[in-house]
C-alpha cells in the first residue's frame, strides 16, 4: 500500500512539474522614455512690441487746439502659451495741467468701460480693467479722447498732461 501511495506522489508530483512547465501565458511590456515637462510662457505684447517702454502720441494732433480729438489704440496680445488675466494700471497723469479740458471714452474690445471721463480722472476706470486672454489672443483697449470747446480754453495754451499706464499680464 506504501509503494502504491508513493508512486501516486510521484506520478502527482511529476504530473504538476510537467503541467508547470509547459504551461505558457501571453505578456509583454513596454517602456515609456523621456517624458519631458517642458514650463509654459507668458508674454504680452503691446502693438507688437516687446519693449518695456512703449511710447505712444495723442495722435497726429500736436499741438492739441479746442474741438482736437483722437484715439489712442493699444493691442494687447498675449504671445505666450499660457493664458493669462490682463490689468491695465494707470501708473500717473503728470503735468496735470492740460487733463481738466480733456475728455476720454475708454473701450475695451468696442465695449465702453468708462465714458466722459476728463483726463485727470481716467485712473479710476482704468483700474476697473480686468480681462482673461488666451494663449495666442488678443485684445484692444483704446482711449478716444476729446477737447470739447469751453469759455476757459484760453488758459491751456501751452498746457501738457502725460498719461502713463502699465498693462500687466499674470496667471
């Protein structure tokens, strides 16, 4: 009875050897490399330019004379590949002189974000200005000013107001 029950061990134990070693399974394997992050950008150009400076005039109207008026166009686009929120800060209006006797409309993408404003004033609409821009978008701001006649425009001869603006693109 021994030797019968040790030869079913040895045939079970040979039988799962063979079983075990002819038996196949399907696999295969892949290797990812060289993935690469790569940070995006965020640039703002202003009327194609780079620059951190841009100056720009009040238009072909110098010197400025009562019932002068003119647009000031500013194309803010986002040149970098990640979109961004864009603030226009007004930085100064100096030389404050000549500002009461002028008026501005400020638009942003033909929407009127202040009207009838004088010139002196422009900051607090100005720093309304909050926009999204896309990756490769853009946008345009533009100030169309006016010098309505009045019986005090005698007293600007001479006059000159800046206006000095900062547009800033972030995430």
């Amino acid at each position: 009875m021994k030797k019968i029950l040790l030869s079913l061990a040895t045939i079970g134990f040979v039988s799962v050897l063979a079983t075990g070693a002819t038996g196949a399974y399907f696999s295969d394997t892949e290797t990812s490399i060289g993935n690469a992050f790569t940070a995006g950008t965020l640039n703002l150009s202003v009327n194609d330019k780079n620059a951190e400076n841009v100056s720009y005039s009040f238009g072909n109207t110098t010197p400025l004379k009562p019932t002068d008026s003119g647009t000031l166009t500013y194309t803010l686009k986002n040149t970098g590949s990640v979109d961004g929120v864009l603030v226009v800060s007004p930085v100064s209006v100096s030389n404050n002189a000549l500002a009461p006797h002028l008026t501005a409309t400020v638009k942003l993408d033909g929407v009127t974000a202040g009207s009838a404003v004088s010139l002196d004033q422009i900051n607090t609409v100005l720093s309304t200005i909050s926009k999204s821009v896309t990756a490769g978008a853009q946008t345009v701001l533009t100030i169309d000013w006016n010098w309505p006649s009045t019986a005090t425009d005698n007293n600007a001869q001479g006059l000159t107001s800046t206006l000095d603006m900062t547009f800033s693109l972030s995430q």
